[in-house]
C-alpha cells in the first residue's frame, strides 16, 4: 500500500480516498464503523451504537417523504392526510360532487333531492312523507300492499268468482277459506241394471228378447224378438216373433160377398142406397182424408122446390145456436166499476177479459168495446193486448204470439181535448197464427197522463171481448 507522508491538519471540502481509510494500518472489518474512546479512534461494530427509534403511528402507513433523521432523539410519523383523494358526486346537478382526503371531516349526503322519479305501472311515489316514499300501488280490493308481516304485498282474492254446482252448490274468489264436499255416492243396481267389478254401470239382458251386445252400433240395446208368438191363419197361416222379416200375402180370393143394411151389391161393387133409414146416428171423421172440412151438402138446385130440406132438425136448440164469434166474454158488474189509468200499461179491470183460445185459422180479428171517462182535456187513452205476463201480445213468449209476424197490438185508440165520454172500439187483426195451438190475450190501457178513467157496470156500458175468424 502507498503511504502518504506530510498529511497536514486543515478543513477540507473533500476527501477522496480511492481505496480504503487504514487507521494503524487497520482497514476494519464487515459491518463495522469509525468510533472514538475519547483518546484514540479504532473500528468499532456498527450494531452496538446506541441509537433511538422512528415509530409509525398506523401499521398500514408506508413512511416515505422529504425531511431527516439522525436517530438522535425519538420520533413518531404521523400523516395529516391520505396519500389518494376519494371523489364523490351525483347523477343530478352536481352540487354534492367533491373530494376528500382525510384532512379534515366531512359528511355526505346520500339522499339525492336533485333527481326527479315518475311512479310507473303498479308504483306510488310520493313525495310529502318523511322521507319520501315509494309504495306499491294496489287496488285494494284484490291486493294489497300492507297485509303480510312487515306491510308486504298480500292478495285479498282472485279477481273473478268460481262458481260450482252439483253435489254442492257456491262460490269461490279466495277472499275467505271454503270446504267443499265431494262425497262419493254410492250406486247399486236396480231392475234391469248391473254394476260390473270395474264400476261400469251395464244393462242386465236376458240376451233372448234384448240384448246389449253384439247388436247394434256401439253395442246398443237391441230386441231380438218379442217374447210372445203373432199366430194368423186364414188365407195364409204362420207365426212371426220378430226375430226374422216375414211378408204375409194378404190378398183374399173369396169374393163371395153379400150387402147388409143400406148397402147394395152390383158384382164386386158396393154402393150405398140412394135412401138411408134406420141409422141412428152420422158421426164424421175427426180426420179426413185430403185434409178438408167434413160437411152435409144438400142440393143446390135453383128453382124453388128443390132445395134439400132439414126436416126435423130443431135450429133452437142450445145445441143448434152458433155464434160467429169463437171468443165472446162480458164484463158488466151490478154496480159501476171505474179504474184509473196510469201512464203504464194495465190489464183491463184486474184481468177480468183476459182469455184463451185454440187457433182455427191462421189470422182472426179481436174487438174490444169500452167506455172511456176523460177527466180533463188533451188526455190519449192508449189500447193493446198482452199476454199471460203482461207483455205486449207480439212479442210475448207466454201464450203470446212471438214468431208470428203480427205486428204490435200498441194502439193510440181515442184522444180527448176537453172532458169527454166515449164508448170505444178497438179491433186488432192477429194473423201468423199456428192452428191447434192456444194464445192468450188480456187487454190492457193506459194513459198519456192521470185524470183519464175507464167504466164498466152499473149505468156505465158493458166492456166486452170477442173475436172471430177472417
């Protein structure tokens, strides 16, 4: 190693030494620095120099930054802020929007008053509670919003009612619990009928007169034959059971004939004598042939003399007494009966003219006479027929003549200007009739206005019905 001589004392900027600081021609070792006892300097290990602590305050506080420390004297770091900033704001104006460090406190409004809300379908927002409130909207009749535990959304019922019959009858809409009884009934097996192992419920057959099996289409019942035998004889003989078809020639080759009373023979011809005595009675067909009238035609021959007599033949008689008319009925009290009309149709005194009838023909005419009283002036009395209901005859499904095509039996039958008495008729012409089948008419009135009234009786006009074929 160089050696260096005449070192002087003195202040230096610098000290470069290339190599190594040798004192006493020691270099020192690893880990070991300069020291002084107070006399002399010497290497000393750099572990045992007394040195004071730099204390973290946090644990997760990394200590870095400008400054210096030489371990003379304790210290603690503390930091005044936090390295990064947190950077808050809205989606509204931005008067929230900010930043923090941890500098200084501050608190955060989470309520965000700058955004507006609009309820949508099924929502309630509403603004004026504390704090504002977003509710479910229900109509409360089949949900509501504060019937389940902690005001959950709870369904009150269905919103349409199931409906059952049967067994047991009611209804059904989930607002209530309700019990149904289903109970099973039991079946056994009458006359002429077998309930089979698996609950099939069969006809019971003696498979010799009927049979529901192999018979018909889709095993219907079917007779086999009639449990009795048709024996016939004459001018063919046999027997027929059913079980088969059988053709039996009917025609008779005895045309050994002879004529009884009122009857006269020419060959194979019967007539009936021109002159017939000792019958007791002529009795018609209900149903002739051809669909005509049955009728007792005399000669219609035009000279006087010719024309066929009715001898003995008592034209008054009860019996022999015809009415034209197929409906006749009378309403004429002892004493006189008035009714006030009313601006809604009525039957004519309490139904008293009301009447059935069987239909002859197709169309008829009804005729009604009554006597009107109006009251005071400008008074319409109003005319039709109803049927067993009260409704207009027409229309009327109750012995009415709905279908017919009769137009509406609505008349505007008398108007009075002042204080009148009229005796009224009215006809009505019913026509569409089906014939065999019974209609019912009930006249009934009514009034434009009140104070117009109706007599019958006493020393009033009778009030009569009738009716008669075209």
């Amino acid at each position: 190693m160089a050696s260096i001589t005449g070192l002087q004392s003195g202040d230096f900027t610098d000290i470069d030494v290339t190599y190594s600081i040798a004192i006493n021609g020691d270099i020192g070792q690893t880990g070991q620095v300069l020291g002084s006892d107070g006399n002399n300097t010497l290497w000393i290990n750099g572990s045992s120099i007394d040195r004071e602590d730099l204390t973290a305050a946090d644990t997760t506080i990394t200590i870095s930054g400008d400054g210096t420390y030489d371990g003379q004297v304790a210290r603690t770091i503390k930091t005044n802020k936090v390295p990064n900033a947190i950077t808050f704001a809205t989606d509204g104006t931005g008067s929230r929007t900010g930043t923090f460090d941890g500098s200084s406190a501050i608190t955060i409004d989470n309520r965000d008053t700058d955004t507006t809300y609009q309820a949508g379908d099924g929502i309630e927002f509403n603004p004026f509670t504390t704090p504002e409130s977003i509710v479910a909207n229900t109509d409360n009749t089949t949900i509501i919003n504060t019937g389940g535990a902690g005001n959950k959304l709870s369904v009150l019922k269905v919103p349409n009612t199931l409906t059952f019959t049967g067994y047991t009858s009611g209804t059904f809409d989930g607002s209530s619990s309700l019990n149904i009884n289903l109970v099973n009934t039991e079946y056994t097996a009458g006359n002429g009928i077998q309930i089979s192992g698996s609950n099939q419920i069969q006809t019971k057959t003696d498979n010799i007169t009927i049979r529901d099996s192999g018979g018909g289409s889709g095993n219907n019942l079917e007779v086999i034959k009639v449990p009795n035998t048709l024996t016939f004889t004459g001018y063919t003989s046999g027997t027929f059971d059913g079980s088969s078809s059988l053709n039996i020639n009917l025609v008779d080759t005895n045309t050994t004939y002879s004529a009884g009373s009122n009857l006269s023979l020419v060959g194979t011809t019967f007539n009936l004598n021109k002159a017939l005595t000792g019958i007791d009675s002529l009795t018609f067909t209900s149903t002739p042939s051809g669909g005509g009238a049955t009728a007792l035609v005399g000669n219609n021959y035009p000279a006087a003399g010719y024309q066929t007599p009715m001898t003995y033949f008592n034209l008054l008689s009860s019996t022999n007494l015809i009415s034209p008319y197929f409906l006749h009925d009378v309403y004429d009290p002892s004493s006189a009966v008035g009714s006030s009309l009313s601006t809604t149709y009525t039957a004519l005194f309490s139904s008293n003219l009301k009447n059935s009838f069987t239909a002859q023909s197709t169309s008829c005419c009804i005729e009604l006479f009554l006597y009107n009283y109006g009251y005071t002036g400008n008074r319409i009395l109003y005319l039709q027929l109803g049927d067993n209901t009260g409704t207009e005859w027409s229309v009327g499904t109750s012995g009415g003549g709905y279908g017919t095509g009769t137009r509406s039996t609505d008349r505007n039958s008398l108007y009075t200007d002042e204080t009148d008495r009229a005796y009224v008729t009215q006809i009505w012409y019913l026509q569409g009739l089906s014939v065999g089948t019974t209609y019912t008419i009930n006249p009934m009135a009514k009034t434009s206005s009140t104070l117009n009234f109706i007599y019958a009786g006493g020393n009033y006009p009778a009030c009569i019905l009738r009716g008669y074929y075209i």
